[in-house]
C-alpha cells in the first residue's frame, strides 16, 4: 500500500470520527439537562430525550467502530 493510499484512508477516517465526536457533543449539551439519569428520570424520559440519548449511545458506538 501507497504511503498517499495510506494518507487518504486516514483522512477519511479521521473526518468520520470527526463528524461523530460534532455529534456527541451536541446530544451531551442536551443531556446535561437530565443528568444524572435515575430509575425516575429514566422512565419519565420524553420522546426527545430519548432520541437525544438514542444519538448519544449511536455516536459514541460509531465512534469506537471507526476508531477500532
């Protein structure tokens, strides 16, 4: 393999984890509101807040998977 095929992969990867870490932060600033989440709070959750954590726990597995 190319050292410029090696470069271009890295970018790619890079700009992947990039776009995960954007969207870990701004469901985390959401989050923020409801934490610490207890039994209470985690039942009574909204729809929004669960699509917020929903995003969080996806971004955080995508972003483990691209950096593995």
């Amino acid at each position: 393999m190319t050292q410029d095929i090696i470069i271009e992969k890295l970018e790619k990867i890079f700009y992947e984890c990039d776009k995960h870490l954007q969207r870990i932060n701004s469901s985390s600033k959401k989050l923020e509101l409801i934490m610490p989440l207890n039994k209470e709070k985690y039942l009574n959750l909204t729809e929004d807040e669960i699509q917020v954590l929903d995003q969080f726990l996806f971004r955080f597995g995508k972003l483990h998977d691209a950096m593995g």
